[in-house]
C-alpha cells in the first residue's frame, strides 16, 4: 500500500479492518484526504485471508459472509473491485447414528429430510423461515440507519422514531409481539413456540449464542438469532456465503475501492495513542513515535482499546469511563484452522454434496447447554459446539488440488479460564485437541488427514488481532449494549466525548459481523457535521 504523503489529513483511520476500509472510502468518494493505519503486516482485521503453509490460504478468523450490506456493495462498486461471495448450500448437522440432517436450498428436499425426525416440524418448517425473514426486513431498517434514540426530544429523531413506528405498526399487532418475543426471549423458548424436535431445534438455536457469553437457554438469545437472519446475498434473505480467495477477498476489494477514491492504507503502522490538545483529537502517535497530524481522528477498534488504551482513562470523564469497565466483551470462542490432505468422510452419509455448506456440531439442546456449564467456571468446552466450513470445496483456489481447507469456528472458550486469561497459552494445544477429537468422532480418520492446524484462542484474538478480550463482535450482543446504548448510552452516533474523535468498529450500531454499516454509518455521521 502507498505510503502516507506529508501534510495533515482530514481524517485518519486507526484499523485496517472492513469497517474501518468501508469508512474510508465514503469519506474519500466525498473529497475527504483520508489515510488508514493498520498495525499489522496484512488488511482485513479479523475478516483477512493468510497463507498459514504453502498453497493454504486461510480465512484465519471470520469465515462467512451474510450481514454485509447490500448498499455498500453497489456504493463502492465493489465487485468491480473484486468481491466475490459464493452461496452456501447446505446446513448440514451430523449424528453418531445414522445420517444426521442437512437442509437444503432445495425447500422440497429440506422438508422429506426434517419429516424423518417430525412431520410436524416438516411442515411449519416454511412458516417459520417466511416469518423470521419479515421480522429481518423490518429490523433491517434499524440496522441500516442511525441507532434510533427513545431520550431525544430533537425533531430529527422524533421523526426517525415514529418512521420506525410507523413501520411496525404497518407491519400489525402479530409483528409486534413477535418483535417482543425475540428481544426477550431465548433462543431455545422462541423455537421451541414452533418446533418438537431436538434435532432440528439445536442447529438452528447456536445463531443466537454467536459472539456471546450465552447459552442457548438465556434470555435475549432470540434476538441474536433473529440478528443473523437479516443477511442477504445478491436479493436472496436470510443467505450466508463465502467469500471468494477467503474473507480478505472481502477487505481487499474494500481497500482497492478506498484507494481508487483517493485513500491512503499503510501496514504495519500500529498507533501507540491519541493526539490530544485541549481536549480534542488532532492526530495520532505510531509505535516508532512518528505523528501524523488529521483533523479528525477515527477509531475502528473496540471501545475498551479506543478509550482506555488509545485515549487514556485521565483524558475522559470518570463516568464514562466507569461505563466503558462495565461494557461487556467476554471473549468466548476461538478457532481452529485444518489443512487436510482428503475430505472428511461423516458417520452414516455418503458423497459430499452436503458440505457445500456449513456443518454444526450441535447434537442437542442438552450438549450445548453443557458446552455452556464448563465455560461458565472458567473452563473451555471439552466437547464444544463447532461450525464447520470447507471452502476448497467452493473454491477450489485456497488450496492445493486434491488438499482442503477446514475452517472451525468454536464455543466455549471463555477468555477468562479460571487459571487466568494469562495461561491461555499453556492451555491452546489441549484446547485444539478437544476440538478435532470431537470433529472426529463424526469423521473417523480426520486426526491421520492433518497436514498443518492453526489454534487461535481469546487470548490470540486479543494479542495478534487487537479484540480486547477476544470478542469477535467488539462487544457483546446482549440487549443492554445495543441501538442507543452500544457502546455507551448517548454516545451511541460514532461520535465520542473527545473532540473531534470518532468510532467506525462494530463495538458501535448496529454490532458485529461482517456487516460494514458501522463503518457506513460513522461516515455519513461524520459528513453530516461538516468540517
């Protein structure tokens, strides 16, 4: 990437993450000098592509795509730039005895396999998937729009709000008690209002326990489903899909797009500080010790990191600073990356037409609740849930021919173990073993298949990729921490209590995933005040 020129920005980036690209390249369309600092030696943040071993290349952490914004899209032209997303297929759930369930694309095909384990559940199966794809559209107008703000006597957000309720109340009374059902409920109690059997019910609970310290039994779990039903791929709701080249194809397309409009990207340029001046943030301090001098200064990273590290805790109010201790991270997965010289073979099914897809390691309600028991004492899952991706299969392109990528997404691994988030280290190996092993019981032969394995626990969230304690999402998706109060009850539009500092990150609404509206958002935002 170029290098920065001399002079003063309008604008500097502190993360080279997707949101923070999307951010820069909104900002640079409307004529802004822009310049993105990334700490380390590659783009994307946690959504970045890496050669682990020669011919692999990894989706080190994020590994699908589905909440990404369509607008943003056609805005920055991204497909010109590269972005290529590939539809998964499949939803595939393996079992020790017999075939397991897979769903898929097929509606007709999805409901003879569901009929094997409840004819009910077969036939409210379609009901189920329209409703939650309404209830996604209508939510979909928060998301894609300033967090609305209920204390506000402003006429812009009284007239925000009832556009919203407006909405809702189009949409009927059945709408809105759905709408309270899902912000209340847990995941397990809202599905279980719809279907008998376990097999169908544990799969499709894990979407509501993603990048929170949960289980699938706690309340507020509901709307975390509903959270990762909103995604769509060119038209096509509810879609999930993968990113071709891995999900750094996705920050890359982003950053080209940013440098075609004008922006500046350095690598390995980490920020030790904030610049400040009389309260107000006029540029940024690297590691080296050189500053570079910005009009405003735009944070990407999670608020713990921004404030009290970047910042400084005497530099805010000791009220605000009390809310960003008690704003909730608890880290509780991690990640393990195969390189396989063969497919995998699953218990009970033959071909591989079912992992053109994702595959959930999730048996039960009862085996996910106690994953959940051993987190919740400090202890990783020895028998965790797992969501399984092979995108050689798709994309042949990520690996050697013949060879395949298996990309595991895992919960629980809490950051805080017992022993201290310190002996993280000692434990990774045990963890990565407990995680194959249980993969294996469903895939007999997997541990002889492995030619290289990756282990990324909260702790290296948090060292190699800057996600303070691990927390995929910059912050938990619990009801307490999002629309007006994410990160902190009215700072929740990007702007902060610091002059001239703002936050693009998914610490901020609408939260995480591999959504980029944060970064949207926080440069409209950011255009809106003018210079």
């Amino acid at each position: 990437m170029s290098a920065a020129r001399a002079g003063r920005y309008d604008a500097v980036i502190i993360g080279g993450g997707h949101n923070g690209l999307v951010c820069a390249a909104y900002l640079a369309r409307a004529g802004r000098r822009v310049l993105v600092l990334e700490r380390r030696h590659v783009l994307g943040g946690a959504s970045v592509t890496e050669e682990l071993c020669p011919g692999f290349q990894f989706s080190v952490c994020s590994y699908v795509v589905s909440l990404f914004r369509p607008s943003i899209i056609r805005d920055l032209d991204l497909a010109r730039h590269g972005m290529e997303i590939i539809p998964l297929e499949t939803a595939f759930t393996p079992q020790l005895e017999g075939p397991g369930l897979c769903r898929w694309a097929d509606g007709a095909r999805t409901r003879r396999e569901i009929s094997r384990f409840s004819p009910h559940d077969a036939e409210i199966y379609p009901e189920f998937s329209l409703t939650m794809t309404k209830m996604g559209q209508l939510v979909r107008h928060i998301i894609d729009g300033p967090a609305p703000d209920p204390t506000s006597f402003r006429p812009r957000e009284l007239a925000r709000l009832l556009e919203l309720g407006n909405l809702f109340r189009k949409a009927g009374p059945d709408a809105i008690h759905m709408n309270m059902k899902l912000l209340t409920m847990s995941a397990v109690d809202f599905l279980d209002m719809w279907f008998e059997s376990d097999t169908l019910k544990a799969p499709m609970s894990v979407s509501g326990i993603i990048g929170t310290f949960l289980g699938v039994r706690s309340p507020g779990t509901a709307y975390v489903l509903l959270h990762h039903y909103m995604g769509e791929i060119d038209g096509a709701f509810r879609s999930w899909g993968y990113s071709k080249g891995g999900t750094g194809g996705l920050s890359l397309a982003c950053a080209r797009a940013a440098e075609s409009l004008g922006a500046e990207i350095r690598t390995e340029a980490p920020v030790a500080r904030v610049l400040l001046e009389n309260g107000r943030a006029t540029g940024v301090v690297l590691e080296n010790g050189d500053e570079i001098q910005a009009a405003k200064v735009i944070s990407s990273c999670d608020p713990r990191l921004t404030f009290l590290g970047l910042v400084g805790r005497d530099n805010l109010d000791g009220e605000f600073v009390g809310s960003i201790e008690r704003y909730k991270l608890r880290g509780s997965s991690g990640k393990v990356n195969l390189a396989v010289d063969r497919l995998p073979r699953f218990r009970g099914r033959e071909g591989t037409e079912f992992l053109r897809g994702d595959i959930a390691i999730a048996p039960s309600i009862d085996y996910l609740e106690r994953a959940y028991d051993q987190a919740k004492y400090g202890e990783f899952s020895s028998r965790p849930y797992i969501n399984v991706v092979i995108p050689s299969i798709m994309d042949p392109s990520v690996a050697p021919p013949g060879q395949h990528i298996i990309s595991m997404f895992v919960q629980y691994a809490p950051y805080d173990i017992k022993e201290g988030a310190e002996n993280w280290p000692s434990k990774r190996e045990a963890f990565g073993d407990a995680v194959v092993a249980t993969l294996a019981e469903y895939c007999p032969g997997l541990e002889e298949s492995i030619l290289y394995r990756q282990v990324l626990t909260p702790w290296d969230l948090e060292q190699e990729f800057g996600l303070s304690e691990g927390n995929i999402f910059q912050g938990e998706l619990s009801l307490e921490q999002l629309l007006f109060q994410r990160p902190a009850a009215g700072w929740s539009r990007y702007k902060t209590p610091v002059k001239d500092l703002w936050m693009c990150g998914s610490g901020t609404h609408p939260g995480g995933g591999i959504m980029g509206a944060s970064g949207q958002l926080a440069a409209a935002a950011i255009l809106a005040v003018g210079e």
